[in-house]
C-alpha cells in the first residue's frame, strides 16, 4: 500500500500519518516503513543537538502499521489503541533512519485484535511491544 491508500484505513494525517508505505506478508503479517526526515515535529527540542525519535512516537508508527492488517475489517470503523504491553526499547532511532515495522497478529476476540510488533532500523531491532486495537464503528 503506498500512503494514499493507508489514508483509506487510517483517520491520521500529516503530521501524524507515520507510516509512508505498508505490505502485506501472509494473513497474519504485514510490514510498514517511515523514513525520519528530520524536520519532524517531535524532534523538536528530543534532544537539542542530539535528535532521537521519542518511544511513544516509534509505538505509534508501529500501531499505524498494524492496522493495516486490518484494512479489510476497518471499513466503517476508526482502529483505536486499547493497550500497549511489554514496550522495550533496545537501539535508538535518528533523522535518516528508515523503521521497518512488523507486525504480526496473534489473536482476534469480536472488534478488539492483538498485535505482536517489532520496529527494526537496517536490520537491529529497535522497539517491540504487544499492541492491541479495537475497531469501533463510525
């Protein structure tokens, strides 16, 4: 999916839509890609001199891109975060990095879907967490 598309999932815009391009792997497994210009509203003043893209920011990239798993059960519905377990952060992630999301759904109970999710920059895993999301109807 290129962004035009993911826009047709997602209610996010700029400067909130952090996922530039997504593919869908397997039923199960999608990948989703942000390249950190730099000029990005959350680098300002994360760290002056020494910008790194805040945790909360990389879990929101890699919540963008698990909902695109979800594109053909998101018609009429707005995904929403309900939970977010066993965040760790292991390498920081600067301007001129690309994260590579991947996201893997491990379960599904009605409208709510649990999301295993790794964000990688070249290869190194940069965050993971355990996400979940449900869909509510608009």
């Amino acid at each position: 999916m290129n962004q035009e598309e993911i826009k047709k999932i997602l209610p996010h815009r700029d400067n909130m839509l952090l996922v530039e391009e997504s593919e869908t792997i397997d039923e199960t497994t999608a990948k989703g890609r942000y390249t950190v210009k730099g000029d990005e509203f959350f680098l300002q003043g994360h760290f002056p001199g020494n910008p790194v893209v805040p945790g909360v920011i990389l879990c929101e990239m890699m919540g963008q891109a698990s909902c695109c798993l979800l594109a053909d059960k998101a018609s009429g519905c707005t995904p929403y975060f309900t939970k977010m377990n066993n965040v760790k952060f292991k390498n920081p992630v600067r301007p001129g990095d690309t994260l590579e999301s991947v996201c893997t759904l491990t379960k599904n109970r009605g409208s709510f879907y649990f999301i295993d999710a790794k964000g990688y920059v070249d290869g190194k895993l940069c965050v993971s967490a355990e996400l979940s999301f449900a869909l509510i109807k608009e």
